[in-house]
C-alpha cells in the first residue's frame, strides 16, 4: 500500500539532500483573513507598545520585573510572598492553554502569538514593500550585487534592525518600568553598563529571529508548537483541507462534462495555498506541525474557488470529524474535563487573590539567640520584624501590639515607614514574666497597628527556661 504520510518524513525548508536551510519566499496573502488579521495585529501592537506607558498610581499598569521580584497586574502588585498565587496563576494558564488548544487547536500562534504577528505582519509586510512579492525577492536574490540590490537589502536590514531595538526598549520597560528604561536611554552609558549591555542583546536576539530564524522558530524551537501532537484531537478546529470536496485533484477542465468525465473534485491543483504558506506546507497533506494557522491559505484557495466558480471554503477552519461526518462536536468528555478543571483552578485563584493582604507582617525569633535574662523576674527574646507594604500609599505610624498581658513588646529604635511596595524592618525584644512562664517554649500572638488601625498579625514563639 502506498505510504501517503511520507511528507512527515521530512522538513519543508530543509533540502533533503543537502541538508541545507531552504530559504521560504511566500507570496503576499490577500484576502479577508488577511485583512482581519491585520486589523487585530494592529490593536494587539498598540497595546504592546502603549501599555509601558499608562500608569496606576504612578506605577506602571503592568511590570514583570523578574531582577527584583516585583510584579504588578493592572495596578495590584505581587511580591515573593505572593509566589503561591502566581504559581498557581501559572497552573491555570496552561489548563487554559491547553484547553484552548484541544478545541480551537493553533488559533493563537495565527492571530495572537506575538512571533507570528511580528513575522507577518510588520517584518514580512517591510520586505514586501522593499523587495516586492516573492518572485522579485527570488530574482533580487539571485541577483548580482548592483547598487539596487545593495541598496535594497541595506535598506531593509537597516529597518529591521531600528524595530527589533524598539521591541527590546518595549521588552525591557516590561521589566524595569518605563522610567528606569528612559534613564538607561537618556543618561550616559556608563552609568547603566548593565542596561545598556542588555538593551544591546535583546536588539541583536530580536533582530536575529526576524531576519534570520523567521519560520524556524515556530518550526523548531516553539514548545508550544511542538506539544501540537498531543493536545490536538480529530475534534480540534484547525486550518484545514477539505479532502472530501477536494479529492480527486486536478487541474480545471475546459468543460463540465469533461470534469464529470474525470470525476474531479474542486482542487484544481493550482499549488496557491503553498505558495503563500510561511512554513513551506501543503496543507492538502493534512494537519502537520509547522501549521501556524495563519490563514493565509484559506485566503489564496477561497480566491481561486471565486475564479473558478466554485463555492469557497475548501480550506477552512474545521475538524477533521467535521470535514468527515459534516458534524461539529467542541465539547467533547476531554473538553469538559479540562473545563471542570479550570474552573477548579479559578475559583481557587479568586478565593486566594481576595483574601490576600496587602500588607503583610513577618515576625521571627533572631536566629542562634537564646533568652537574655533582664532582671530577677523578666527574661526577654529578640525579634526581626518586616512589614511588607503591596499598596501604592506609605504606611506610618507602625506599632505592635502583644496578645498576651504576661508579656512587653520593646522596639529597638522607631519602627520606620513602610514605604509603597516596599518593606520596612526592624528589630524588637519581648519582655515576659518568667513565673508566668508555663513551659520552655511559648507561642504568642502579636496584632500590627498603623495609626491605630490593624493592619495584620502574627506569631511567634518565646523561649525560656526549661521547666
Ligand atoms: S498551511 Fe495554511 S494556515 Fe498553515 S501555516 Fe501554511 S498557510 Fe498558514
Ligand atoms: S489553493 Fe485550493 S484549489 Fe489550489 S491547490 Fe490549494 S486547495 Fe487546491
């Protein structure tokens, strides 16, 4: 039997022979799909850069400083205290991801994944307007190197390379603040080496992967893209190609009897949804791998269908029990479990998120000190205090408070301010009688108070002596 999954075998922009990189010249897609992308990546780009810039409580609306472990959603800042309620953040995202996937299969790498976007849609887009669709980029390369062709790709790597800068600055106020990003831009290098040895980085990664890697990173490097196999189902919608309606392909025929003769279907075996493929597929194959869902073959096949005269959507999006039974089934027993699961995760989440404090008080016994005798009738025991401030406004007028009328609580010097989203710390000793003492190892409970007004409390353990 013939083996008609031989396309698997090996990688479209790979010469099998060579072994050598097969550079990709997609033709310019056009078409509805393309437009509506567009118009979605162009939002999705105006937040991407406009986000840095909006501010909460003169705070950045989102930051991901992962140098200083400091995160802040939407104005509501995360600390290292908070790391349960991100890891569990974290959990959630990837049962959604992967529900998402079984069911809507690689809708995000086409519309929303940040690569595709830039690819497609902004790089891609540049080397069209430069160099011209595909067949003048084919012959441009082919091309001896006049002052056109110098000034062409000049030109164009000189363009690519001031974006893939602007993404890194945009990158890097993701996680340092727009502020700090404009004192690396504004002041003298040698002041921010670090910054500006990352800044210089970054640049050169993005620039690397837009102008060279390109599809290779959805292809091979993604993970996402490579867990495809297992999250995807026969009930998954993805890009795909009517083989029913399809097959037999063949070229168009002067006549319709002729076609009937032929028992054609409504590939007319153009080779149009190749051409534009970015990842250098024939989606007629089936689903594969590199499959980015981008769209751009539904567009240039429902072009050809309206030439021809044929009712478009012999590639679209639909499952393959779709395309096979006619029937579409989302939420299949898989689905549903995943759904159940989320909804577990996310009301875990709220529950957590909405008791969280937004100001935390971490008191513990200094370590490798034991009781410190204060007079025939006290013993006391030294104490370092935090207070954790997440709110955006100072907290003063600090004092503690013990739960217990056996016991003193005596702050060595002033308790500082806890400055917004910072923390303030300090040590105290507590007093105790030593009568009242019932055992060596007490636990005691001790209420936070700013200007009067709790806010936390803690506890801790007092030793004393064996009794
Ligand atoms: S097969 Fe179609 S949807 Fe998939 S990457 Fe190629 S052009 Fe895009
Ligand atoms: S564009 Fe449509 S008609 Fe042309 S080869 Fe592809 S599937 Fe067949």
């Amino acid at each position: 039997m013939e083996d008609t999954e031989t396309f698997r075998d090996h990688i479209g922009t790979v010469d099998e022979n060579t072994g050598k990189r097969i550079w990709v010249y997609p033709k310019k897609p056009k078409g509805r799909f393309y437009n509506a992308r567009t118009y979605v990546s162009i939002l999705l780009l105006g937040l991407l850069f406009g986000l840095p810039f909006i501010k909460v409580h003169g705070d950045p609306i989102l930051l991901f400083n992962v140098i200083e472990l400091k995160f802040i959603f939407f104005g509501i800042v995360f600390t290292p205290q908070d790391l349960h309620l991100f890891a569990l953040a974290m959990i959630t995202l990837i049962v959604f991801v992967v529900l998402f996937t079984v069911v809507f299969g690689r809708l995000f790498c086409g519309w929303i994944c940040p690569q595709t976007i830039f690819m497609e849609m902004v790089f891609r887009k540049i080397e069209y307007w430069i160099e011209g669709d595909s067949t003048q980029q084919r012959r441009l390369k082919e091309a001896k190197w006049t002052s056109d062709k110098i000034l062409k790709k000049f030109g164009k790597h000189t363009i690519f390379f001031a974006i893939a800068i602007l993404i890194a600055n945009t990158f890097l106020a993701y996680i340092i603040g727009i502020d700090e990003l404009f004192k690396i831009i504004s002041e003298p290098v040698s002041q921010h080496m670090g910054g500006f040895v990352a800044l210089v980085i970054f640049s050169g990664i993005f620039y690397f992967v837009f102008a060279r890697m390109r599809e290779q990173v959805c292809i091979a490097v993604c993970p996402y893209g490579r867990l495809q196999g297992v999250m995807l189902d026969k009930n998954s919608i993805v890009v795909a190609y009517d083989w029913l309606r399809g097959e037999p392909r063949g070229k168009v025929q002067k006549s319709k009897e002729e076609a009937e003769l032929k028992q054609l279907g409504d590939c007319i075996d153009c080779g149009a949804c190749v051409r534009v493929c970015p990842t250098a597929i024939d989606i007629r194959h089936g689903t594969q791998l590199e499959c980015v869902n981008c769209t751009a073959c539904i567009d240039a096949c429902d072009d050809i269908m309206d030439k021809v005269g044929r009712e478009r959507g012999l590639i679209r999006y639909d499952s393959h029990n779709g395309i096979e039974q006619g029937r579409k089934t989302l939420f299949t027993g898989r689905v549903m479990a995943y759904i159940g699961v989320l909804i577990a995760l996310l009301v875990l989440q709220g529950f957590l998120f909405t008791t969280r404090s937004e100001v935390e008080a971490v008191i513990l016994r200094t370590p490798g000190m034991l009781f410190q005798k204060v007079d025939d009738s006290h013993i006391s025991n030294l104490y370092n205090y935090q207070i954790i401030n997440k709110t955006t406004e100072d907290i003063g007028g600090i004092e503690f408070r013990l739960f217990d009328p056996r016991g003193v609580i005596k702050v060595v010097g002033q308790v500082p301010v806890a400055g917004k989203q910072a923390i303030a710390e300090g040590a105290f000793f507590i007093e105790m009688e030593t009568d009242k003492l019932e055992s060596r190892k007490t636990k005691l409970k001790i209420e936070v108070y700013s200007n009067g007004q709790k806010i936390d409390e803690a506890s801790t353990n007092f030793l004393g002596p064996v009794k």
